[in-house]
C-alpha cells in the first residue's frame, strides 16, 4: 500500500490518501492546481514535508534513488539525454517487447531521439519507466498526446500492470479514461486537495 | 648587463594615438565603440597609476601583512568578477563566495609553493615577486573558473528535463549531472591550454616580452615563463575542479534532487 500524510510542498497540500496496490488513484483539477507539483513531491524530486510508505515501508529509509526505482514517475514533458532511443533504456535488449505492446515499433530503439513524435515519445518514456518494474506508477497525463488507438493500447499495459499488483497514481483531464482506470480519485484545487472518494 | 630603456611619459602618450585613431575610425563608421573604449582607457589609465604608487609603497614597506592584505583585496575583486561574468550563478553568499574561495586556494597554495621552493626569495613572501606572481596566477584562474561555472549553470539550467530523466530512473545527483560537469571542466580548462599551445608560436607572452625589453637573456626569459606557464595551468586546474565540483553539490541536494532555486536569475 501507498500511505501519503499531510504531504506538503511548496504550493500544494497538505494531501493525504491511500492506495492499495493493483488499485489505480486519480488526480483531477484545472490546469495550475498542483497535480504536476503532488507528483514530483511524491517522487521526492522537490523538497517537501510529510510521511511517505509504500508497502509500510518509510520513504525516507531509503535512498532517493532506490526509492525513485520504487515509485516511477512519468512525466508529461520528459528528458533525453542521448542520441539513441536505445542508450536511454537500462535492457534495451529487453525492450522491444513492451514498446509493441504500448504501439511503438520495435526497432524504434534504433531511431534517433529527434525523429520522434510527441506521441511516441510519451510512449517510450512510459517503457522505461516499466522496465524498472516500479511498484507505483506516477503518471502524468500519459496518453494527453496520443489518438483513440494508441491511448487504448497504453490502458491496456496499464491495466496489466494493476492486475499484477501495483498501484497507480494517474493525472487526467479525461473524465472517460478515469472512469475506466481508476478506483479512486482526489480533486485539487489551488493546491488544496479534496477528500479522497470511489470512482463510480 | 642592463639594457634597459626607460620610457618618458611623451613616449607613453604617443602611443595613445594609435588608440585616438581606432575612436575616430569607430566615429566615422558608426560603431558606437568610442565611448566605451575612452571609458576602459581611462579606466586603465587610472588603475595603473594607482597600482604604480601602491606597489611602489608596498616595496618600500616591506610588511608580510601589507602584503597578505594586498593579496586578500586582489582575491575580492577576482571573485567579485567570477560572481559578475556567470549569467547564472549561484544565489546568496554561495555565488560570490564558492567561486572566489576556490580560486583564492588554488592561487595562494600554488603561489606559495613556487615562492618557497623554487624562486626562494628572501624573505619568501617579497612583495616585489610575491604580488606579481601572484597576480598572474590569479588572473588566469578567475578566467578559467569563470568559465566553468557559467558553462556548468548554464548548461544544467537548459538540460534539467534530461537530468531529471535520469534521476527518474534510479540515476544518482553524480552520474546525472557527469556529462554537464565534464562539459564544465574542458571549458574551464581550455584557455591554458590553448595559451600554452600557443605560447612562443603564435605569440611572445607579456612577461617574457618585458624581461627581454628589460634586457634580461631570452633563454632565462623562457625559463621563468615556463615556470609562470606551469603554475598557471596548476592552479587554474586546482581552481577550476575545486569550483566546478563544489558548484554541482550545490546545485544538487542530498535526496539526489536538481536545485536550480538555488541559481539566481539570468541577467
């Protein structure tokens, strides 16, 4: 389980839920609510107070890296730091399989970072992210760029990834995709966060 | 044998011309150089009458603590200028200070071993060879460590998506950040390294001119550049590791975050 306390950062919170594992929370609220900010806090890449356990283990137990493989964020405008798709993957060789299934073509590993589309590369983001099999998934409007097929396609390995037991915390301005994903939901607002209610 | 020629102030004036001529031409071509360039002469001028008296003083005086203050006021102002030449330094006291202390260490350690075991005058701190040596180390490491902290705050500044990637993805603050601290430290490192490619090719350094025009022999001339070549390129590399390494830890927290609140903004 994912236990988040009074969790403060500058201009969001406090925010408190918790989310079981194979169960998926939604995050909702207008642009400029926080939700990005949660995220990263929640990640630990902004300073921030508050608790934080997964699986009754303490966030700050851990190394921040060794936590960040716990708990994978994607977020909505991510970084490349090589020329090739395939130097940003930890088993490149591994990979081919999970970019079919997110819709990619298997030798985009090949490609260059520059010839990718916004699409693709919310897609791949989202593959490398998984390859590090994370416990909970942060994702921040993963399928804002993407067309009705491919945004089916990544619901789907979402779907696959709660059935095998971890948890998802999911930024959405899409009232359709959070009824069929999520289980719960919290609404912010001014960085002030709602109760945390059922989808449904 | 001295073959000294002493210069009148006549002398000093008549090559000002050539700089009067270069104002007119600015004038004439619409360049709009010529304020400035009559500023920096002044400028020049000014500062170089009064570092005249000064050391002159100081020689006379002869005081180990004249002499540290002297040392201590020509830090401030370098690091005052390494602070100024970053578009992004680091905010608060960080910026000023982080910069300035590594190149102040890296100078006065450098400087006093070269005074102590190779030069040797007595005493070792003579301001006579210790204020001008000094400067030129310094000089040149205020060159080099400002250019790699501006290269690395710049460069982190424009790549923090990918930096933030990686930490992501398990990365630590170090192994994020090696590209751009690496990038960093051959900018720092280049301008001695294209000085000492250059030297005695492409041009005669200044020292080495005035100890031949003072009629020194060209082949002590040499030595003694080499000697301020090597503790330049030394203490450039102390200053700029020192600066560069301490910018990145920084920048950087002990939860492996990104800290770019801790920049001010660009100018």
């Amino acid at each position: 389980m994912l236990q988040v306390t009074d969790l403060i950062r500058a201009g969001v919170g406090p925010v408190s839920f918790g989310l079981e594992m194979g169960q998926c929370l939604a995050v909702t609220g207008p642009s400029g609510a926080g939700k990005t900010l949660l995220l990263r806090a929640i990640a630990d890449l902004d300073p921030n107070q508050g608790s934080i356990h997964l699986n009754s283990q303490e966030r700050r137990a851990l190394a921040a890296p060794q936590w960040r493989t716990k708990v994978g964020l994607v977020p909505a405008e991510t970084g490349w730091w090589a020329d090739t798709v395939a130097d940003h993957f930890s088993r490149p060789d591994d990979a081919a399989q999970l970019l079919e299934a997110l819709g990619v073509p298997g030798d985009a590993l090949n490609w260059q970072v520059q010839r990718l589309s916004t699409g693709e590369r919310h897609r791949l983001a989202i593959a490398r992210a998984l390859q590090l099999e994370p416990d909970v998934l942060l994702l921040d409007e993963p399928t804002a760029a993407l067309d009705k097929q491919a945004t089916r396609r990544v619901e789907t390995v979402l779907r696959g990834q709660l059935k095998a037991g971890k948890a998802i915390v999911l930024v959405t301005h899409d009232a359709a995709q959070l009824k069929r994903l999520a289980h719960s939901q919290i609404a912010l607002s001014g960085g002030k966060a709602s109760a945390q209610e059922p989808v449904g | 044998m001295s073959q000294y020629i002493a210069l009148t102030y006549w002398d000093v004036v008549l090559a000002a011309v050539f700089l009067v001529i270069n104002g007119a031409l600015s004038i004439w071509l619409d360049l709009r150089l010529e304020r400035q360039l009559a500023i920096a002469a002044i400028r020049m001028i000014v500062q170089l009458i009064l570092i005249g008296f000064v050391l002159k003083a100081l020689f006379a005086i002869s005081s180990p603590w004249l002499t540290g203050l002297a040392a201590l006021t020509m830090g401030a102002f370098a690091g005052r200028e390494i602070w100024a030449r970053q578009e992004r330094a680091l905010s608060g006291v960080w910026g000023y200070g982080l910069g300035g202390a590594a190149m102040m260490f890296a100078g006065v350690l450098v400087t006093t071993i070269a005074l102590t075991t190779q030069i040797q005058p007595d005493p070792w701190w003579t301001p006579r060879l210790a204020l001008p040596l000094f400067g030129m180390i310094l000089g040149n490491t205020m060159t080099g460590v400002s250019l790699g902290l501006d290269t690395l705050n710049s460069s982190v500044h424009r790549e923090r998506p990918a930096i933030e990637a990686q930490l992501l993805l398990g990365a630590s603050r170090w192994s994020a950040t090696a590209p751009f601290v690496r990038r960093a430290l051959r900018s720092g490192f280049m301008p001695i390294i294209n000085a000492m490619a250059a030297t005695g090719v492409v041009s005669l350094p200044g020292m080495m001119t005035g100890q031949i025009l003072s009629g020194v022999d060209p082949t002590e001339a040499v030595k003694y550049q080499l000697l301020i070549m090597f503790l330049i390129g030394g203490a450039t590399g102390f200053g700029v590791l020192l600066a560069v390494l301490g910018n990145i830890w920084r920048l950087t927290d002990e939860r492996h975050r990104l800290r770019l609140d801790r920049l001010r903004d660009a100018k």
